[in-house]
C-alpha cells in the first residue's frame, strides 16, 4: 500500500500545542489508528489530558477577544484562503480520508471537495450576516436586531464523514466571530491532525492567535468535557441518537445551545410512474455508498406491489455486479465497514433480520481472503421484511437495504414516517400530485424529502438535519448561521420623550 500521500500532507512525527493536542507519554496515552482498508496501524495520535484541555480553553477564550473584533467580511477572506490550501491538498486528504475511514476515494475526495465549498459559500455569507428593522409603536423610535458571536463552539464529528462535518460547522462558526475546538472521532484522529495542520498555517499567515481553531483527542471523555463546560456556548455533536440523548442533556442542564445531527433510517418510495433507471442508480448509491455508514444511507426502499418483482430482480442483478475491495481502487464500488465492532452489529442485524421473519434476497456475510486481512469488508445484501419489524425500525450501519410493499401512496408515506428517525427522504415518480403529497404537510415528516433524486448527497447550500431522533438540528447552508450567533433586539429612541406602558407618568 502506497501511502506517500501521509508524506505530502507533512504529518509530523510529534504535535503540541492548542492547535492540535498534545504529546503524550507512555505507555497508555495514545490513541492509535488503524485502517480498515488493510488493517495496518497508520499512526499514533496524543491523548489530551484534563490539564492540556484547561489550557486549550484559556486559548480559545484569549483568541476569541481577538477574533471577534475583526470585521465579518476579514474573517470571511481568511477562510477563504483555508478553502483555496484544502484544493491545493485535494487528492492527498481524500486519499486520507479513504485510507483511514475505509470509504472509496471517490467519495473521499467529494468530501474534500465539500469542505472546500463549504469555506467559498462562508466567504460570501461574510457579507450576509443581516438583521432586521421594525417599525415602534412608539414615536420617534426605532426598533431593529442583530447577531453577535457565541464564543467558543464546540464541535464533536463522527468517523464516516472524519473532516466535511467539522468544515461545515467551523466555517460558518469562524466567519460569525466565533472560535471552534474539535473533538474528532478517535476512529480517525489523523485526519484531523492534518486538516487543523492546513488550518493554522494559514491563521499564522495572518498573525491570528493561537486558539481560533483547536483540536482535543480523546474517546468520549473529551466529548463530556466539551458537554458539560458552562465556557462553551454551543456544541453542535453528529453521531447515534444514545450519543446526542447524552450530549443533549448535559448542555441543556447548563442552558447551552447545542446542534445535534444524528441517526438516519431513510426510505426511498417508488412509485408504479417511476424511471427504473433513475431508481436503480439512486437506490445504488444510496445503499452501499460509504458501506452504509452514512446518516444518510438508503435503508428502506418502499416499493408498490405492482412493480415490486422488477424493481426486486433489478436491484438483484445490480448488486452482483458491485465490486468490492480497497476503496483507493477506483475500479471498486465499495469498501470495507470502519472496524471488526462494526462487522458484530452488522452479523447481529442479519441475525435478527432472519429471526423476525425477513427473507434474504441477495446474501450478506463476511468476505475473506488475501484481499480482505483487515477482516472489515462484508456482502452488501438486500432483505425483503414487514415494515414493523422491530430491526427495520432501528438504525444499522452497514450496506443492508429493507424491501417493503405497499398498496397505496398515502399507506407507502405512513410507513416512511413510522420510524423514529427522521433524516432523508426521498419519492421516485413522475406523477405531479404524488410529488406534491409527499412534499406537503401531510407527507414526509423528515428535514429532507427529495423527489427523483436519493436519499444521499445533500447540497452545502441548504440547511442539512432532521427531526424527531434524528435530533433537529441544521448545519450548512440557507440560516444554518443563525445558530452560531446569538439575537439580539435593539430600540433607539431619538425623541426627547420616553413614553411609558400603559400611559404611566412620572411627575419629575
């Protein structure tokens, strides 16, 4: 395995500071990261201390005097200039990406790539901030509000998308004069080590003070420490919903803001009208992209009754024409599942799968052999079940797609909604009223409904989130910023009167 990519993106053998951690010492202060590509150990990352933490905080808090006093627009152009350094390093941070995650490099520079548009569209956003004017009641007064910067953000992103989360909400947060601490996940620390590397070379450039941008390494101590700070204004977390449960209730009891993005159990609705072809390709991607590890991922495909054998056999032959392998292969579709505790629940699901009453129609299971040491890769597979399975209603992250019939649109959206999640969703059809109902009030009940399009590959210009489990946050683009700011209203009285409630007067 080729890795001098590691070399270009000038990981350094030790890190110190609040920019990215800190040096440990042995022998249990290390996380260490493995691929599931090939199983190998790719690095070797410091855990922060309690003490390092206190001290990147009292950084963070000095730099945030700083950074806020710089003129939105000013912010905005340095994090452009971040975006301009992640395209020079494109092809070496996907190909990270892919080694250390195990998505396919495709995806690994897609997710590079939103990184760099997510910095473009903050750039202009920098000049965008805007309030609004009312008109008083009372005369000679004017009324209007506007938004100020939180302080510190705290940032805690999950394995599957390592480095295009934490872009979405560092950007936004730096050009609202906010300063931002990840807390990467310790599945893949290196690739934040190297994206926070780009980083502060280019707030150095600029003789910004340490702490604007900050990493704490750890397991989900560090995500406590970050919960549970009264000094942290907002921490936006992505991961299961027991996670944001945690996370949720620890700022709440402080009366922190927090963003949660959390679990996905998204469902494609195909209808008798619908494009087979269009349907195929969605279906596809949206199932086995990434292994199944995205929150987005195509779980449960609804199909009516009268179309379900076709869609059932075509699905069938696509998938025994998927190739799976090392995802830096470009000739491969499909790559291995983050790591073995990854491959017990996907075994566990296939158990419950059969015992609850479904049947396989395309078989999962491991793959072995010189190919698959890391012992992380498994059959993408395809289950025909009720919709009320007990399974089919929980969250698997892994390459598993659910068929499920139905008799009319408005049971196929019922179904849909039955969940407890509510992330993506998606209609394939060319019926103007069936897209118009599943787009109306009575219809999908997700922070995403797509029509003809799947339930993956949201846009950085739209918001991004979900309701119920799913957490109701949103992240990225339309207001998203709105949430990294606080409101603040503002009266002006230029008269020489102050006209009191109710007509109260004061004989002074």
């Amino acid at each position: 395995m080729n890795t001098d990519f590691l070399k270009s993106l000038r990981l350094r053998d030790q890190n110190e500071g609040s920019w990215c951690g800190s040096i440990s010492f042995p022998p249990n202060d290390y996380l260490d990261s493995f691929s599931p590509v090939d199983g190998k150990q790719i690095g070797s990352v410091g855990i922060t201390s309690e003490n390092d933490y206190e001290k990147i905080i009292a950084k963070a808090e000095l730099a945030f005097q700083f950074w806020r006093t710089l003129p939105a627009p000013k912010r905005g152009e340095i994090v452009r200039e971040i975006g301009d350094e992640f395209l020079k390093h494109k092809e070496h941070l996907g190909k990270l990406v892919s080694y250390e995650m195990g998505k396919s490099l495709q995806e690994g520079l897609g997710e590079v790539q939103e990184m760099i548009d997510i910095c473009y569209f903050a750039t202009g956003l920098s000049r965008q901030l805007y309030g609004l004017t009312m008109h008083s009641e009372r005369p000679l007064h004017r009324m209007y509000e506007q938004w100020h910067p939180l302080g510190i953000v705290g940032v805690i992103s999950a394995f599957n998308f390592p480095v295009a989360v934490w872009s979405w909400n560092a950007a936004l947060a730096w050009i609202c004069g906010n300063v931002v601490i990840w807390k990467p996940s310790e599945k893949t620390p290196l690739c934040s080590i190297a994206c926070q590397q780009i980083v502060q070379e280019i707030f150095n450039r600029h003789q910004i003070p340490d702490g604007v941008s900050s990493i704490i390494n750890g397991n989900y101590k560090a995500g406590e420490w970050l919960s549970k700070d009264p000094r942290i204004a907002l921490v936006s977390a992505t991961g299961s919903a027991r996670m944001g449960k945690a996370v949720g209730v620890e700022v709440a009891k402080r009366f922190g803001k927090s963003i949660l993005e959390l679990g996905g159990n998204n469902a494609i609705i195909v209808t008798p009208s619908a494009d087979l072809k269009v349907v195929l390709t969605a279906v596809v991607f949206g199932a086995v992209g990434t292994a199944g590890q995205r929150c987005t991922t195509t779980r449960r495909l609804i199909i009516h009754e009268s179309i379900y054998d076709k869609i059932a056999g075509e699905l069938a032959k696509a998938y025994g024409q998927l190739k799976i392998g090392n995802p830096l292969d470009a000739q491969n579709h499909v790559g291995p599942l983050i790591d073995k505790h990854a491959v017990e629940l996907y075994n566990a699901a296939l158990e419950k799968i059969k015992a609850q009453g479904g049947k396989m129609l395309v078989e999962g299971g491991l793959i072995t052999g010189n190919d698959y040491l890391s012992g992380c890769y498994v059959k993408p597979c395809i289950a025909e079940v009720k919709h009320d399975l007990t399974i089919v209603h929980e969250e698997t992250f892994a390459p598993i797609l659910y068929l499920i019939k139905y008799k009319t649109l408005q049971e196929a959206i019922a179904i849909q909604n039955e969940v407890p999640q509510g992330l993506s969703s998606a209609i394939m059809t060319r019926d103007l009223q069936e897209a118009e109902l599943f787009l109306s009030q009575t219809g999908s009940d997700c922070g995403i409904a797509n029509v003809n399009i799947g339930t993956s590959g949201a846009e950085i210009g739209g918001a991004f989130g979900g309701e119920k489990e799913t957490g109701g946050g949103r992240e990225s683009g339309s207001d998203a910023w709105k949430a990294y700011m606080r409101r603040q209203t503002n009266t002006i009285n230029y008269s020489s009167e102050v006209p009191l409630a109710q007509g109260i007067k004061f004989e002074l």
